[in-house]
C-alpha cells in the first residue's frame, strides 16, 4: 500500500480510522457507549488485526445521532430501534423515487 493509498482512504466514509477511544472522545460520550449501540446492532465496528474496534466515519455520524436521541431521554434501546427505522424509510422513498423516475421514463418513451 502507498501512501497515496493511504491518504485516499481519509475521504472513505466507510473506513474505519476511529479507536474506540478517539470515537469517544469525538462524540463526548463514553466507550461503554458505544459498545451498548454496537450490543443493540446499530453499528457494527470493524476490528484491526489485534482485536480493537475501529470505526468509520459514517459510523460516527450515526452514534452521534443516537447519543442525541439518548441526551433527550430516549432510552438507549429505542434509541436504536428508531435510528433503524429512520434508516429503513430512508432506503424506501429512494427505492420509490427510482421506480417514479423508471415509469415516468417508460411512459415518455412510449408516448
């Protein structure tokens, strides 16, 4: 691997630079935190060779969207659960909006 390599992989959404300890310190939370939303399958952090947790930067964006829900008394569990859900809605209207987009384009072409 270059460093070239190395220094695109900074802009992966997907890569998992974090430590458990600088995902942390990040989202001001604390690492039993985080291992809770990962116990609940919100996350599911990658491991490096020795066994530590990594995290990706689009992981982070979702633990900070779960602690937030958690600081406004949502407990941890339904934290989860609706973060889920918000996902899952979200994959469905895109599904949705390409299947509008494909018909509007079958009928135009037929026309």
């Amino acid at each position: 691997m270059t460093a070239d390599d190395t220094f695109s992989r900074l802009d992966d959404d997907d890569y998992p630079a974090y430590t458990m300890g600088r995902a942390a310190d990040m989202l001001g939370t604390t690492q039993s935190f985080l291992r809770a939303i990962g116990e609940h399958r919100l996350i599911t952090p990658l491991r490096s060779p020795g066994g530590h947790r990594r995290y990706s930067r689009y992981q982070l964006r979702i633990a900070a969207r779960a602690r937030e829900l958690v600081d406004h008394g949502t407990p941890i569990d339904a934290a989860c659960r609706i973060i889920i859900l918000e996902d899952q809605l979200e994959e469905a209207q895109r599904i949705n909006a390409e299947h509008r987009r494909n018909a509007t384009l079958r009928t135009t072409a037929t026309g």
